[in-house]
C-alpha cells in the first residue's frame, strides 16, 4: 500500500468500504469499518493521514 500514489490509493480505499462484505455476503457493522481504516491509518501514518487528509473523505464517509 505504500507504493501506491495517494490518488490511487484513494480509489482502492473508497472501493474497498463500499464493496467489502463478511464472506457470508452480510455487511460489516461500522464499528468494524471503523477499525479498519484506523488500522490502515496506523500502516499509512508515515506517509499519509487517511482519515483526515481531504482526499480519502469519500472512503471515510462510506464507512458512515
């Protein structure tokens, strides 16, 4: 993840939060989305902020 420019990685990060199901089809809770964007900000801090940078607030959103 880190290789990929931040527009990109923007678009895999959206995709990913408004596609992403348990592998019984059913929906994550939020919580759950939650924490795995944090974790993914947490891997990311050095080189982006993704919850707050402006540009990954469409895939934040889509955790709402």
């Amino acid at each position: 993840m880190e290789d990929i420019p931040p527009e990109e990685l923007y678009f895999f990060r959206t995709h990913f939060f408004n596609k992403v199901r348990k592998l019984n089809r059913e929906e994550f809770e939020p919580g759950t989305l939650t924490s795995f964007q944090r974790n993914f900000d947490r891997y990311l801090r050095r080189r982006d902020n993704i919850i707050q940078d402006k540009i990954f607030k469409s895939s934040y959103e889509a955790v709402r």
